[in-house]
C-alpha cells in the first residue's frame, strides 16, 4: 500500500485540447470492468493511441501513476465533462493501495487547483457509462484530505418536529415551511434557526455538516442548506442505499452517525 507514487511523464497523448475553462472537479474512472482483465499497461496504451479519441490526465494504480495530459490541457474522457476537468483512471480492483495511490493524487491536485470535489464518470453530463463502477468517491474524499477516520456511534436526536402535519426536514429554502433551510427567519423551529453575528443559521444543519466534513466530505459546516450541501445530501444517501429526495430526514440525518464510513 502507498502514499508515495512514482510519477510517470514520458508519455503524452495526442488526444487532448485547450484549455479555457477553470478546472472545477476530478472525474473518477476505473480502466474498465475487471472481469476483462485490464492492465495498467494496457489502458496506458489504448489513451495513447491517436485513433481512439479518448485520454486521461492520470492513470493509477498502487504505487504508480502515469501522466498523459498536462493538467494545463483539456483531456478526453468525459463526454461533456472534459472542459472543466481533470480525468483520474484507476484500478478497478479497487486494493487499498488503489485508493491510497488515487488519494494522494487528488491531495496533490487539490494542492494546485484548490478543494475540487470529485464526480463519478457516469454522473457526468452527457455520459452513458457505468465507470468507475463501485468505487467509492467518499473513501478517497476522506483519504485525500488526511483526516480520521470517524467510528460509527449512536446519533443524537433529529432535531426538529416530527409529528403528522409538521414533518419538518432539511431541504432548500424556498419549499414549504417544514423545509428548513436555515438561511432565513422560520418561525415554527425558533430553537433550531437562529441568527448568529447577522445570520440566520440551523444549530442542527450545522451539528450535520459537521459530521459530514469529519467523514471526509468537503462541505461548509455553516448552518445553511444550499446547492453543496443538496449535492452532498444525494450522493450520500445513494452511497448508504437511502432514497435519494436530497432532503435531510430522520434517516439521513442519523445515518451520517450510524453508517460505517466506506
Ligand atoms: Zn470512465
């Protein structure tokens, strides 16, 4: 298992163009569906190749990463995802030195083009793949940013009403009154929102996030649920297998307690 990596910048892939947008995220690859047995050698060289349109930034595995796109150029490997983007492929095996290798690229990325977050292939725009099959983006996440790993333990109460026609939960402001947003004045939960220094912010939303940023997510722990915190909330609760409505309930609320960190 490694954190160090050899660095490989002896091949450069055709496949690539300007860049003129701002680099905003790190899309996740793995090479292909291991039961079809893919090398790294063997994805390096299918990336290389001038007739296959497609490459990568990085292609990784434990202890070696090679570099085949300068990030300062567009890669091709992510439909309507590459112009903003820099383009990670990994191991599918997905050994813990994959991850190790993978995270302390991504650290070294972030260290040129700040916090960027992580997306799967297949959640990019246009994208019609299962890539990067079941890797877990929230492993890396955590990995990459060095922090501990928190163990699982007893979640405290969810915080706000819970009774038949006062369902309250964490969603965006905007929706009906039992969606506290905690970015404004909401009178039926006077304990849970107030103003702190001139702004409105959810003691509980805040204790959430909190949570979340100690299981390695990247996310403002400022009391208030805006578009990071929604984007959190979906990949989180089809991470642990919750329905996916984007909005802070009981379950999810508890989960970022209950649930192992993977
Ligand atoms: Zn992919």
């Amino acid at each position: 298992m490694s954190t160090a990596y050899t660095l490989e910048t002896g091949r450069t892939s055709p496949n690539s163009s300007t860049r003129r947008s701002k680099v905003r995220r790190i899309v996740i690859h793995h090479w292909d569906d291991p039961r079809r047995k893919p090398t790294f050698d063997g994805t390096v060289g299918w990336l290389l190749r001038d007739s296959t349109d497609v490459s990568a930034h990085y292609v990784v595995e434990d202890g070696r990463v090679a570099r085949l796109v300068p990030e300062s150029r567009v890669a091709w490997h992510a439909a309507g995802g590459n112009a903003d983007s820099i383009g990670v492929e990994i191991n599918p095996r997905q050994h813990d030195g994959d991850y190790e290798t993978a995270a302390a690229l991504i650290a070294d990325i972030r260290s040129r083009h700040g916090n960027l977050p992580l997306v799967r292939h297949r959640a990019v725009e246009g994208s019609y793949t299962s890539c990067p099959g079941t890797y877990d983006l929230a492993r890396l996440d955590r990995l990459a940013s060095g922090g501990p790993v928190p163990s699982t333990t007893t979640a405290p109460a969810f915080p706000l009403p819970r009774r038949p026609g006062r369902m309250y939960y964490y969603g965006p402001s905007g929706g009906p009154q039992t969606s506290v947003s905690g970015r404004g004045l909401n009178t039926a939960v006077p304990a849970d929102v107030q103003r702190v220094n001139g702004r409105w912010r959810s003691h509980g939303l805040a204790r959430w996030q909190q949570r979340m940023a100690e299981r390695g997510y990247s996310i403002t722990v400022d009391g208030r649920f805006g578009e990071e915190t929604e984007r959190i909330v979906r990949y989180f609760q089809a991470l642990v297998g919750l329905p996916v409505d984007g909005k802070i309930g009981p379950s999810t609320y508890a989960a970022a307690w209950t649930e192992a960190v993977r």
